[in-house]
C-alpha cells in the first residue's frame, strides 16, 4: 500500500511541474517514465475504483497534499483533487505537455510517438490514449460550431449553458476543496470574489444557488464513494458565505436582475429574509421632494426608486410563502411610519399604492 | 502507397484551393460545400498522412512544400475537425512535420509553429468570453477539464428548446425559429456520430413545428441514416422511423443497404437475415403507410401513438390536429398538399384520431358546448371534399344531436325510440347526405356501448338502425374497430367491451 501511495505523490508532483518551464530539462526518458506512471496510476483506478479502502486511502493521501498546499490559497490546477481525477491522469499529463512550449524538440518528438502511435493500433479505441484525446479535439471543434453557429444566449441565466456550467464548477470545486479542510471552501470563495470579475462571479453564484438539488455534478464513469458529504451540501456552503459576507451580498442584490434575485430567494429563504432587509434599507435612504413628486436619494449610491419598486414588484409575483413576507414586511414598515394612506409621506405607503391591488 | 502518392499532387492543389475558399466555414455556402466534401477530405487526409509518415520532415518540405497552410487551414475549419476521424488523422500529419533535432532557426520555427497547431486543436480554447476564461482559470480548470460538461450543457439547452416547440404548440415566446433550427441540422452533419450529440439528433428528427416545409436540412438526415446504417449512433426506433418519413432518400438508402446485406451474407443462414430485417426496423415502418407528398409537420402529429400521449392531453392533441388539418384544407396555397383528399387519407389512416374524437364529444360532459375543433374534425372524416357551407351544416346536425344524447344520459330510463329520435331517423326534415347519417349511426352506438342502460337496448337499437344490409356490415365494421382500437390503446372498459363483443359475435353469427 505505501509504494502506491508514495508513487501517487511523486506522480502529483510531476503533474505540477508538467506546467512549469521546469520541463525544459525532461528527457525522452523522463517524458516516458512520466507517462508510464500515469498508466499505472490509471490503471489502478481501473482495477480498484470499487475497492472502498483502497480508493480511500488513496483519497486521503491526495487530500492531505491539499492540506499542504492550502496555506497559499487554493492552488491553482491542483491536478489530482480526489479519486476520480486519476481516471484521466495520464489525458490531463498529455495534455499539459503538448501545451508547454518549454518542453524540448525531441522530447516533445518522443510525447508524440507515444501519443499517436498511428492508425492499426490494437487497444480499443475507448482505451487508447490517442482514441480519448482525438475525441476531446472533437469536442472542442463542436462547441465552436453550437457556439459560433446556432447558440443563443439563454435569457434564462441559470440555464444558460455557459452560466450553468460555471456554476457547476463551483460546486464540484466546492466539495473538492470542502473535503481536504474545513476552512476550504470559504476561503475559496473569497479568494474568487477578489480575483476573478466581480459580475460574472455573482451570476455564478446565483445560477449555483439554482441548480437543482440532485444535479448530477460527474460524468457517468465516476464512482461516487462514500464521500461524507451529502450532494447539495457545497450549496449550503455557498449560501452560508454569501450571507456572512456583508459587501459581498449589497452586491449580490443590487447588480443581479430582479427576477433572478426573486427566484433565488425563493428557492433560499434565508436569503429572503437578508434581502427583503437590504431593500427595506434601501428604502429608508429615500425621501420625498416636493419639487419633484418623486422620492429620491441624497447620495449616488442610493438605490432610486424605479429599481426598488421593480424589485418589490418581482417578488410580489412569486409563489408564497415569499409573496406574502413581502407583504407583511411592507405593511408593518408602513404602520411603523404612522400607516399613512396619503401618498408622499411614507415610501412604504407609496410602494404599496404602486404595487397595485394584488396586496 | 507508391500509387495512391501518384494523384497526391494534383489532389492537393484541388484541396488547398477549397480549404482557402471554404475559410473558417461561417458563411452558408462554405458550410454546405465543406459538409458535402468531408468525407472524401479526410479520404484525402488518409492518403496524405500514408505519404507523409514515409519521409522525414525536411524531405516533406521539399516535396509538399505547402503542407504546413494546407493543415494549417485545416485546423482552421471546425467542421473539418467535428467530423469523424478527420481530427486524429491531421494530428497524425502534424507529427510529421516535428522535427526531433531542429538544425537551425528555420527548423525551430516549423517545429513551435506546428506545436502551435496541434495546441490550437487539443487544448487552446476561447469561447470568446473574457469572464468565463478568468473565472474558470482562478478556480483552477483547463477548458480541457471543462468542455466534456460544458457540451453537455449546450445539447441539454438546446434539447428543450426544441422539445419547447413539441409541447407548447402556440407559445411563440420559446418557438425556436425555423432558421435556427435548419442552422443547427446544419451543424449537426459532421457530429452525428458523437455520442454527445445523440439526444440532440433525436430532438432534431421528432421535432415539428408548424412550417409546411422541410425544415431539417436534407445532408443532416443523409448523414443520420448513414451513421444508423453502419452502426455509429444509437437512437430510438421512433427517432429512425421519423427520419424515414420526412426523408424518402434514408428510406430508399436503407432498403438497398439491406437488400445488399442479404444478397451478400450466405442465404443458408437464415437467422442472420431474420436479424438483419428486425434490426432494420422495416417491417415497423411498413405497418405505416408512407405519404412523399403530405406536409411533414402533419405527418408527425399523426404519427404519434395515442398511446403515448396522456389520456389528459388528447382533448389538446385534437384540438391540435383539427387546426393543423384547417389550414391544409382550407388555406389554397398549399397545393402541392394533394388537396384535402391527401391529408384526409392520411388522418383516416392513423392512430384512430376520428374516433377518439367521437369519444372525446361523448364523454366531454363537463363541456356545455361542444368544441368546434372536434366537430370540425368529424365532419371532415366523413366528408373531405364537402364545401365550407355542408360542412358547417353537418357541424350543426352533429351537435344537435350530441345534444340529445346528452340529455338521454341524464333520463332514468333509456328506450330505443329515444336514440332513434335522437338520431334524427324516422324522416323528420331533410334526408341527411349518407356520410353524415353514417357518422351519426356511429355516435349513435358509441353512445350505447357507454351508457348505462345501453345494455338493455342494444339489440332493439341495431335492429332498427339496420334497415339495409349494407349499413349491418357498417355496423359490424364499427363495433370490429372500436374493439381493435380498444385493444390497442388498453382502454379500461370491461362492460362496454363485453357488451362490444357480444354484439359483434351475435351479428356475425346473423349475417
């Protein structure tokens, strides 16, 4: 067992060098130990995909290089993050390589040679190496072609393709990360909301907050085995940072469309009672002019009146329970202000007024 | 191959020429032209790697000294690099051109340039999305660890999208339009036979709209058909039998592909051709019969199984149905339809729709109207030819007396008398055309077979409705029919079966 083990750390660190300028100084027989490795480990996950202790063990060790790794944030391409990724080791390796242009002449002459040997290769197609990386190059040309030729952008974010799929590599990193630490996720996340475009990520996070619960997150030849977690987990995970994260969630409810924030809320009714907090907030910021007949804000980034009313209108034609919190929200904030009926005097009257007789 | 090198040369000027015409492939014309080529390109490529893998890379230079444009321009047209095997065999021919020791500057600059290529094609990948790119790169992915999913989701987008179109008839909202669908049958040609693609090929083949026209493109079902008939795609039987149907050239195509089958395997072997004609699928196809001219959209609506359509749902399907048959009759331009006599042939002669309607007016209590949708199609299954005034007559000769019966099922006791007066028999008023006294007859005794004193009367009903023996064989036809029918859909009806079976028993015994 521990030959095995030892050999899967070597093999995660010549998976991360494999991107580094580092390779420059493999030789052929470097670059042909390299992929003999991998075929072993692949081959081990072949052969004990359902052996539980085994694979668990394996699952460990890689888990505890996570841990090792985590003091410099989530690394990034950590490669190997649990059982399931060794059943690709030996692509992801290939596929690193032929993209390093460090690699030198004739060891990247010899990566060829071992990756397309030609045609009247005798393993089965889905076996080979070669088989598996033509189909990935066909995969790839086929998005182009949706993507470039009969795709339109879903109006329905989260199920947009793009949307659903980043969400959905949030998630599964989520759990890979949920796995190795405690911390992980967390940490994940707030990483991401500094690094990566602030909008994009907000959408992500409201298209993962909506995927269904039992989404099938792995391909069909995954085993799952026994991890501790439950599937749905990594969005409590979500929701639990969001919510912790004042600045993040001002965010979240002013950039994201009303709809989209409404069925979120829906789905979500913790965050319903966050959000209906922050519109009320909002509200209060507002005050009437005379002048102009209109409530208004004093500083520029108050919410104006056309979206907060947009908003409360959004959620006022949700399903209940939520469309009656609203309600209730909105009269007890008008009773609190003296339950005018008179327009100009209390917002909460006058958002009730706008929003018509579904009251 | 020392011979097949021969007509390299003049192959590769041919080819060069196309791949410079053909570009990226983004307009229509390119796409058509490049999907009619593809397999004689990659017949092309074949030939070319065979040649190329014989000589070292500078030999090659010397002898194709455009090869690199010529696959460079290759990597460049995605719907070279979708279809079939085209995509490994040109990895195979820029592994030629790596050089294992580079002499000098020259050299090194071919070997990064074609590093570059096969890059371009294995694992360089912009969806032109700044913020997908940045985001999936600080949470750690390649594309190439993304794609596999991110296909999926694209086919599963497009999928109900085009289902959209299936279920919600009339809600223009989420109707794909016909353009995109033809553009995507389009695209589909090289990557018919990725598994990946298989449940939006499916979707593609079910799906109907309300065009008159075709609107799949004609490549897409030849290279549908081909990739079934060599067993490269896996899809249901209703999937293929739809193909067929919109499609005569995959028909024609699967009967000389069997036909050959059978001439070639060894005739002693008689369980092998068994197994050929079951997996062909023909002899399904053959219970139905095939209508070249019909629109396609209505051949699909007709095709559906009853069966397979909710019980809830088949009020809607005839509606349904009833509007479609509408326009072909009455809008004139469709000519090339055959007229109203094609698309009555073709109603007639599936899925039992004109009885099913009957039923649906009979047991549609909740109904104070009858729905016109429904007379109208009853009206139209007896009388295709009839003119918009007799039709409208026989509507309103219907109704009054599903009216009747209506009442009568509301009566304590039921008597023979009333369902003939009912039926308007016993010559009050005009005499009715013998096609719309037919229909009549029929509502007339499915009316009986259901209700609950229809026991009682049954026989003393037929003897007087009976007046000839030609409407005794109607008769005897009918209760025949609606027993197959009932069979057939696994209706739940255990006395009006029994009543049905008895009735048709005694009557045959008679006649």
């Amino acid at each position: 067992m521990e030959p095995l083990l030892q050999h899967l750390e070597r093999f995660s660190e010549v998976l991360a060098v494999s991107r580094t300028t580092h390779v420059s100084t493999w030789d052929p027989v470097t670059v042909r130990r390299a992929l003999q490795w991998a075929r072993y480990l692949r081959h081990i996950h072949k052969r004990f995909g359902r052996h539980a202790c085994i694979s668990k063990a394996l699952e460990r060790r890689l888990q505890n290089q996570w841990k090792q790794q985590g003091d410099s944030g989530p690394a990034p391409a950590p490669g190997l993050a649990n059982f399931q990724a060794l059943g690709l080791c030996d692509q992801l390796l290939s596929l690193r390589l032929l993209a390093n242009p460090a690699l030198g002449d004739a060891s990247f002459h010899y990566l060829l040679q071992q990756l397309f040997p030609g045609p009247g290769v005798p393993d089965a197609e889905e076996e080979s190496l070669q088989g598996s990386l033509a189909r990935l190059a066909r995969r790839r040309a086929a998005i182009h072609m949706l993507r470039f030729n009969a795709y339109g952008e879903n109006p329905v974010l989260q199920e947009d393709s793009l949307m659903k799929t980043q969400a959905e590599l949030l998630l599964r990193r989520l759990q890979e990360v949920g796995e190795a630490e405690a911390g992980g996720p967390g940490r994940l996340l707030s990483s991401l909301w500094e690094r990566s475009p602030q909008n994009n990520f907000l959408k992500v996070v409201a298209a993962a907050l909506l995927l269904p619960p039992s989404s099938p997150r792995h391909q069909e030849e995954e085993l799952k085995l026994g991890s501790p977690k439950t599937p749905g987990e990594e969005g409590q995970e979500l929701l639990r940072w969001l919510l912790g994260k004042s600045d993040v969630m001002v965010a979240f409810c002013r950039s994201l469309p009303a709809g989209l924030l409404t069925l979120v809320a829906g789905r979500h009714p913790e965050l319903s009672r966050v959000y209906l907090g922050l519109l009320t907030d909002w509200g209060r910021q507002l005050h009437y002019s005379l002048q102009k007949g209109l409530w208004i804000g004093t500083e520029s980034q108050d919410v104006p009146w056309e979206e907060l009313l947009s908003r409360f209108q959004s959620l006022c034609q949700a399903p209940p329970p939520l469309k009656d919190e609203v309600f209730t929200a909105l009269k007890s904030c008008k009773a609190q202000d003296g339950d005018f009926e008179v327009p100009g005097l209390s917002i909460w009257t006058d958002l009730l007024l706008s929003l018509g007789s579904s009251a | 191959m020392a011979q097949d090198s021969v007509g390299l040369p003049s192959d590769f000027q041919f080819w060069m020429h196309k791949l410079s015409v053909w570009d990226q492939a983004s307009t229509l014309e390119t796409q058509q032209d490049t999907c009619l080529h593809l397999p004689q390109f990659q017949e092309f490529l074949r030939q070319l790697y065979e040649a190329l893998k014989e000589m070292d890379s500078s030999a090659i230079i010397e002898r194709f000294p455009t090869v690199g444009q010529l696959l460079a321009k290759t990597c460049w047209n995605p719907f070279i690099l979708a279809y079939d095997e085209s995509q490994k065999i040109l990895i195979w021919c820029l592994c030629c051109l790596i050089k294992k020791d580079p002499q000098n500057s020259g050299e090194s600059k071919l070997n990064s340039w074609t590093r570059g290529l096969l890059s371009h094609i294995l694992s360089t990948f912009r969806f032109n999305i700044k913020e997908v790119d940045l985001f999936t790169q600080v949470l750690g992915y390649a594309p190439t660890d993304y794609y596999p999913g991110l296909l999926k989701n694209m086919v599963l987008s497009l999928v109900s999208e085009l289902r959209q179109n299936h279920l919600n008839g009339f809600n223009t909202q989420r109707r794909m339009a016909p353009e995109r669908v033809r553009s995507l049958s389009r695209v589909c040609v090289p990557l018919v036979t990725l598994p990946d693609f298989e449940p939006l090929v499916e979707a593609l083949l079910t799906y109907h709209g309300h065009e008159p026209q075709e609107v799949l493109w004609p490549e897409f079902c030849d290279a549908v058909n081909e990739a079934f008939l060599l067993k490269k795609i896996s899809l249901p039987a209703s999937a293929i039998l739809c193909l067929w149907l919109r499609h005569l050239p995959s028909l024609e195509n699967t009967m000389l592909h069997l036909f050959e089958k059978l001439i070639s395997s060894e005739r002693n072997f008689l369980r092998r051709i068994e197994c050929f004609m079951k997996d062909s699928l023909l002899l399904k196809f053959a219970f139905k019969t095939y209508f070249p001219y019909a629109s396609p959209s209505l051949v699909m609506v007709l095709l559906q199984h009853p069966k397979d359509i909710p019980r809830g749902l088949w009020h809607q399907a005839l509606k349904h149905i009833s509007e479609m048959l509408k326009e072909v009759v009455e809008d004139q331009t469709h000519g090339s339809y055959g007229g109203p006599f094609e698309s009555w042939f073709l109603f007639v002669h599936f899925g039992g729709w004109a009885d099913m309607a009957a039923e649906q007016l009979l047991t549609s209590e909740a109904e104070a109207e009858a729905p016109e949708a429904l007379l109208w199609l009853l009206a139209f299954s007896c009388g295709p030819g009839a003119g918009h005034q007799q039709r409208a007559q026989t509507m309103v000769e219907v109704k009054a007396v599903l009216r009747c019966l209506t009442k009568l099922l509301r009566s304590p006791a039921l008597s023979a008398r009333d369902l003939q007066a009912a039926a308007g028999e016993g010559g009050q008023g005009a005499p009715r055309p013998p096609a719309c006294q037919q229909l009549i007859r029929r509502l007339v005794l499915s009316f009986l077979l259901r209700a609950p004193g229809g026991h009682a009367i049954a026989r003393e009903v037929i003897t007087l409705m009976a007046q000839t023996d030609a409407i005794m064989h109607e008769i005897i036809g009918f209760l025949d029919q609606t027993l197959y029918r009932w069979d057939h859909l696994c209706v739940e009806a255990p006395r009006s079966r029994k009543l049905a079976r008895e009735l048709l028993a005694e009557l045959r015994g008679q006649a």
